[in-house]
C-alpha cells in the first residue's frame, strides 16, 4: 500500500500539478507578478484598536532607512500629518531590472501536505516588499477556477 501522496494518479499527485501550473502562471505574468511588489512600504504591527480579524500588520510608509549611513540618500521624510516618500510612486516596470523565481512543489514528510517553495529575487532600484498575502489571495482563487 503507498503511502499518501505516492503512487500514480494520487490525489496529491493532481494537486501538485494543479499547484504547479498555478505558480508558473502567475510568476510568469509580469502585469501579476507587478501587482504583488509593493514599493515604498513596509509591514509594521498595528495598534490594537487597527488590527482586524485578518491579521495585525499593515502596510506603512517608509520614513527611512535601517542603516544611518543610506538615511542620507532616503528620499522621503515624515511630515506633520502625512508621511511620504518618492519611493512611492515608484513602477515594477521602471525600477525593476530583472526577476529569478526558482520554485518547487512538493509533498511534505510529516504531514503529506502539497505545498511549496520558492526563492524570488529582484534585482531593483528602489524600496520594495514582496505582498505574501495578495500571493496567497491569487492562489487560493487560482484553486477556484477564478482567474486572478
């Protein structure tokens, strides 16, 4: 008897093709791909009274940098009642070079859960984060035959 997710036509097997196919359409689509890079933002904790039945972070302005030594090339300050920067107005299609996407889908040993991994690289010109949620929110209506 195979274990789950071995043997020919398994149902793990179909969802990790389906999976497959799913991950290759939408980092091959670069109007997708665009839309789940986020410039100028980071993900921060929000308030208590800000958090909502999703999660606890949202995205904010960047307002500097990490290291003191960039903070003189930032391009952006916080001001009375608004924070803002240049890197805002940024564009996937101006300020990205060039994308890598090495991805893998596989059947875990544990928990014989399809799933899978991946490392993205960007080579940029700018401030950018990577919006895991709106990935997962493109996959799960994948899954649903809807497409993104």
């Amino acid at each position: 008897d195979d274990a789950p997710g071995q043997g020919q036509g398994s149902e793990a097997e179909k969802v990790m093709k389906q999976m497959g196919r799913a991950v290759h359409y939408l980092f091959s689509k670069e109007d997708l791909l665009a839309s789940m890079v986020v410039f100028g933002k980071a993900l921060r904790e929000a308030s208590a009274e800000q958090q909502d039945l999703i999660g606890k972070y949202q995205w904010e302005v960047l307002t500097g940098t990490k290291k003191e030594e960039k903070l003189v090339r930032f391009y952006g300050h916080a001001t009375f009642s608004r924070k803002m920067n240049s890197y805002l107005d940024d564009d996937y299609f101006t300020h990205i070079q060039n994308v890598e996407c090495d991805c893998g889908v596989e059947v875990g040993p544990q928990r014989h859960h399809p799933h899978f991994h991946m490392l993205l690289t960007f080579d940029h010109f700018t401030y950018i984060h990577f919006d895991y949620k709106l990935m997962s929110s493109y996959l799960e209506l994948m899954f649903k035959g809807i497409d993104p």
